[in-house]
C-alpha cells in the first residue's frame, strides 16, 4: 500500500534552481533508466530466441545460450498468450518474486498477476493489448500471497505466424520508489523551509511570489476581486533598538500569530521580511469587506502584547491595492499597496488607506524630485541664502536666517517648500542639512575675516535631522574647525520637531537631543510658532531661547482681530517666560507698527529685507541701522511684474 502512496503523490512544486536532493535523485533516476533498458534488451534477446525457436517448430531443440539469458535474466519475464493474456512461461526470476512454480503460474491471467491504478482488469488488459505501447509503464504485481510491490513492465509484441504473443519484463521499482519517496519528503522539507520565515512561522516572500501569481489568476478566471494589504508595524525598529532584539522578535511572533488569526484560513498572511506583512484576501466582494478585514487586523493589535511580563503596544499601518481596480499583476499590486501604507503613514500612523492613483502620481513626482535633488547636492546645484533678523527697535541686524536655496539647471530654483519633505522622507536632509551647517559656520568666520559685524546664524533642523544625525558631533566638529563659537548657531525647530514624544535611533528623546544642543551654547528657537501643538510647560522646561511668529498670523494682523488677539497672546506669553519673539513675514509699515506697539522686539521679513547670497549679505553687517526707506515692498512687487 505504501507504494501506491508514493506513485499517488504528487511531484513537488519546483519554482527554485535544483539543490543537491534533485542531483541526488537524478544519479538514481539514470542508475534505473539503465536497468530499465536492460530489461528491455533482455525481453528483445528473449523476443528473438523466442522466433527462433518457434520458426524452428521445436522447442527441445531451443538454443541453449538464449534459454540460459531468459531463465537467469535478473528481471522478470514471462510470456503471455495475446488473445487470452495467459501465461505460458515464466523465468526464474518471476517465479521468485511472486512465488509461484512455473506450472502453477502457467495458465493464469495477467490479470490476476498485476493489477494498475484504476484497479479494474479491464483495463489493464486494455493497456496490455495497446498496439502502441512501447514505452515501460508502472503497476502492480500480485503474488501468491497476495502481496503487492511495484514494477516497471516493458511489453514486447510477437508474432509467430498465426500465434500472437507478449512477452512482459518486469523489474521492481520498490527501493525506487522508496528512495523517490526519501527524496521528495527532504524536497518538500526544503521547500517548507524555503518557503517559510523561520521566526514566525509564516509564509515568506518567495511562497508569495510562488503563489500570488495564482491567486490572481483564479480570480481573474472568476471575475473576482483580491486584495492585498501591506502591513508595517509602527515604531518598530524604535521598540527593537530600546528594548533589544529579543524582544522585538517576541512582539513579532505575537503578532503574527494574531494577525493570522484574524484572517479567514483561504487568506494569504506572509512576513516578507522585518515588521512588513502583506494580507492576501481572495475572494473580495466589495471594499467594504476590505475595510473590515483592515480594521479587524488594527483591532487584533490594539490590545497591548505581553513580552517577559512587560505590556507591548504596537499598531500598524495598512495600505490597500485592489485586483483588477489597482493593478494587473503582483509587481503592480504590491508597488501600490506600498504606496497606500505610506500614506497611512503620512496619516499618523495606526491607520488604513486603499490606494487612489493620486497617491501614484504624487509618488512618481517625489521620486523624481528624490532623484535630481541627490544630483543636485553632489553636483553644487545647491546654495544658502541670509536673511536678516532685525531689532524692531533700533533697525539694526541682529541675526541672519540661512534659508536653502536650489537652482535647478533646467527647472530654476525650487522653493524648499517643495523639496524639503522629500529629502526628509528620503532621509537626504542629512546630508543637506549638514551641508547648510558647513556653509553657515563658514561664511561666519569669511565675514569676521572681512572685517563685518558679527551676529548669529539662524538655521533650520528638521525633526529628521535632530533624530537621525548626531548634531552635537556636527556642530561641535565644524565650529572648532573654523574657530568659531557654537553661541554664534540659533537652530529654528518646529514645534511638532522639538515636543512630539519621538525618539531617535539611539532611543534618546528629542528633549534629551536638543539638551544636548543646549549645553554645547546653541540657542534654540521654536520656528512657525503658532502653527503647531506646543504646550506652556514645555516651554518653560526645554528653555527655549527664541519663538517665532508663523507668517499666518502676521499677514492679516492689521484687518483680522484673532490674529491680533493670537499674536498679542503670544508676546505676552513669552515675556514672561523670558523667550524672545521673532515675529516672520513682516512685508508692510502697518503690521510692524501694530507688532511694536504689541511689544515684540524682533522682526524679519521682506520690509527690511529679502533673503540674498552670501556676498550681498555683507551690506547688512556694517553694525549701522537698516535704511527701511530704500526697500518698499510695493515698488519692488511691481518691478518684478515689469509695470
Ligand atoms: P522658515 O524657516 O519659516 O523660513 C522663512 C520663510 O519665509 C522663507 O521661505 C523666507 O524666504 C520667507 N519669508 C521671509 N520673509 C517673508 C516675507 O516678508 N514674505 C513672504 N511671503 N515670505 C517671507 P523659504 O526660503 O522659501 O523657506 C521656506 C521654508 O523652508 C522655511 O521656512 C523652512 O521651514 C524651510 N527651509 C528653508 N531652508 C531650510 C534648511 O536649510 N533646512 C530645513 N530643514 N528647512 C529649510
Ligand atoms: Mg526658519
Ligand atoms: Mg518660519
């Protein structure tokens, strides 16, 4: 029984290059293929001895040489009358195997002595009577016992004058089969291993792309819809730096389980590598259903995971692209549901999102900003423009923002408004960043060389930077390098920056970080103040040196009282909390009337001046106040339009 087992089994799928087992079962395929051809060259020599004989009419006188080849052949033959498919002789070797003397088995149907997979005679005999049946084939021998074992059967056809005769070889195939069943059990454990992630036990991402292409396919044969969901847990690399490796793969176990769970068993759950899972649902009728499945998954992980007694949380963010809505084929679907879990991503987190073609074509631009922006910085597309900050007061400069600038070759410049976030994502406003902090602390110490004022540099740090680079290095490195003091660097950081409860890669918070920055003799200022979620007490505690007022509330201070009411808030605020206000975006008289009268004390803005290149700058730091009367914003507005 256990040979049919084996001969019903199914070859194992074979989607990767052959390992050693496959070489190995190749070795023994062509050790049995030799057998086999010998059992048919000894039924040939049998088949001719056999006309010999009968050409002869005599059978004592049969050829001694040829009588000998047939009763001591290590195969199995016997001969068969056509029409009846009895036996009429049978070798050694076949008496052997199925324990019959030769004149017991001589008269008994082939019938009764091997049997094939349908089990019915009928057709065994149908096979045997097949005019063209050359090739050996498989079935059954059954001995006196009643025992089965495999053989490989090699049919001859001979015809002697008016009698027709079959001579069968039969050899066994058992150990064959045996050491075939060894080999495809090993092959399918390698499979299993190939095809599964060690930790969780899972699916991986080559069972994926072994079996999506199917999925998509069926149900492309039903007209059905599929979705795949890209799954990537949130923080998770933060959870593995601070609580150790360990730990992250506990929680990712944990999660694995209960996301398996939670799906239907026809569903796909495969971990294609780190925290990222993708959700195969098949068989989707509507998107509805996909919603549900996506908040049944955000549900399962909502509950905290205990690990070593410690309660985890983690959420994840899920992008969805739907079979045929979003895409045709697996590349295209898993592109996309990428795309989608990025913006979840962008959403805040611990969301999810079907994708929309918008999100493509918003990913292609980013790539090809991404793309010629890597260009520009090693190609000195890139530059730093100043802008001085000014005491309300007494006109005089007191400090310059240093506001990046990119002159695209074909593009003209692009504002930083359009490839900041870009380089932040892409994790390029490292090396920008830095670059922007090179360029400030040089041209601080080119202006004391030349004799100018010396006043602070304002320079922007994105949330990014402050976690992914170590600044302090940065800035310590740079300012001994060219001899000047870190006092003379103001870093501008936005509110969500400095106060959202982020951490950087070294587990340190960005309240630890920008301590740091502090005790190197930095100044702090909070950028786009009002724009954000900042709390009091945390203004007070972080000591913060500088808060600037976003240009939003500054531009319609004069006609909109809220803003009047938000600003004024502000500068009271600050005061009291000995923080400096810096209100952005001064273009009029009027608005610089009203912020005096208010009682801020710093402005910037393009009523004093616009930002301008390094050498120009230097016209600002003559130490003497600014000539406001010589830049009126309307005039220059106008010239600019050509009017
Ligand atoms: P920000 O730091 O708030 O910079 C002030 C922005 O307001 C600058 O825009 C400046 O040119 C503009 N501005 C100043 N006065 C006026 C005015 O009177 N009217 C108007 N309409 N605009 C005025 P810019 O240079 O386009 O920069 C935009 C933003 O890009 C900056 O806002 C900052 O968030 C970011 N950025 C610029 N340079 C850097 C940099 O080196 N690193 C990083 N991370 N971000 C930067
Ligand atoms: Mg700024
Ligand atoms: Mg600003």
């Amino acid at each position: 029984m256990g040979a049919q087992n084996v001969r019903s089994g199914t070859a194992p799928r074979m989607p990767y290059p052959p390992n050693s087992a496959v070489t190995d079962g190749g070795m023994v395929n062509q050790f049995l293929i030799g057998l086999a051809a010998l059992a048919v060259i000894a039924a040939a020599a049998f088949g001719i001895w056999w006309l010999r004989v009968h050409s002869r009419k005599d059978f004592g006188r049969a050829d001694a040489a040829h009588r000998a080849a047939f009763e001591q052949s290590p195969n199995s033959v016997l001969i068969v009358d056509a029409a009846s498919l009895k036996v009429i002789d049978a070798n050694a070797s076949l008496q052997r195997s199925l324990g019959y003397t030769l004149s017991e088995v001589c008269g008994v149907s082939v019938a009764q002595l091997f049997t094939d997979e349908s089990g019915e005679p009928e057709a065994l005999i149908r096979r045997l009577r097949d005019p063209n049946l050359r090739l050996p084939f498989e079935i059954c021998q059954r001995s006196k016992t009643g025992a089965l074992r495999s053989v490989e059967v090699t049919v001859q056809r001979l015809d002697l004058g008016k009698r027709h005769l079959l001579v069968l070889a039969a050899h066994d195939v058992t150990v064959r089969r045996k050491v075939e069943a060894q080999l495809l059990e090993k092959q399918q454990r390698l499979d299993h291993l190939a095809h599964h992630d060690q930790l969780t036990g899972l699916p991986n991402r080559l069972y994926l792309a072994a079996h999506l292409p199917g999925a998509i396919a069926e149900a492309k044969r039903t007209s059905a819809m599929l979705a795949v969901l890209f799954l990537d847990l949130d923080r998770f690399k933060h959870i593995n730096d601070s609580r150790g490796h360990e730990t992250g793969d506990k929680l990712l176990k944990a999660v694995a389980q209960r996301i398996r769970e939670t799906m239907r068993t026809e569903d796909m759950v495969v971990r294609m590598g780190g925290d990222e899972f993708i959700v195969v649902l098949k068989t989707v009728k509507n998107t509805d259903q996909v919603n549900e499945a996506a908040g049944r998954i955000t549900e399962a992980l909502s509950a905290p995971v205990i690990v070593d007694g410690r309660p985890l949380v983690t959420t994840a963010s899920i992008g969805v692209s739907l079979y045929p809505r979003d895409g045709s084929d697996m590349g295209e679907l898993l592109r996309h549901s990428d795309t989608a879990m990025y913006q979840a991503k962008d959403r805040g987190r611990n969301n999810f999102q079907l994708f929309s073609p918008i999100m493509a074509r918003r990913l292609k631009e980013r790539m090809a900003i991404e793309t010629s922006l890597r260009t520009a910085l090693q190609t000195g597309q890139l530059d730093v423009h100043y802008q001085p900050i000014v005491d309300i007061q007494t006109s005089r400069v007191v400090a310059l923002e240093s506001l990046l600038r990119w002159k695209h070759p074909s593009h003209g410049f692009v504002p930083p408004e359009r490839f900041v976030a870009v380089a932040e994502e892409a994790g390029l406003i490292v090396p920008i960043g830095e670059f922007v902090l090179a360029r400030a602390v040089e041209d601080i110490a080119r202006w004391r060389q030349v004799g100018c004022v010396q006043v602070p540099v304002a320079v922007n740090i994105s949330a990014v930077q402050l976690q992914r680079s170590n600044l302090p290095a940065t800035i310590t490195r740079l300012t001994q390098q060219h001899g000047v003091s870190p006092k003379m660097l103001q870093l501008e950081l936005t509110e969500s920056a400095v106060f959202e409860r982020r951490e950087g890669r070294t587990g340190e918070s960005n309240e630890d970080a920008v301590g740091r920055l502090r005790e190197l003799g930095v100044r702090i200022a909070i950028d786009d103040f009002g724009t954000g979620y900042s709390s009091l007490s945390y203004l007070k505690r972080w000591r913060v040196d500088y808060l600037k007022i976003d240009r939003s509330f500054v531009r319609d201070l004069v006609t909109d009282m809220s803003d009047l009411a938000i600003v004024g808030a502000i500068i009271a605020m600050a005061r009291h909390l000995n923080i400096q206000v810096v209100a952005e975006g001064i273009e009029g008289w009027q608005q610089l009337e009203k912020l005096r009268q208010l009682g801020c004390s710093l402005a910037q803005g393009y009523l004093f001046a616009k930002p301008v290149p390094e050498e120009q700058c230097r016209r600002y730091l003559s130490g003497e106040p600014l000539d406001l009367t010589e830049h009126d914003p309307l005039l220059e507005a106008l010239e600019a339009t050509g009017t």
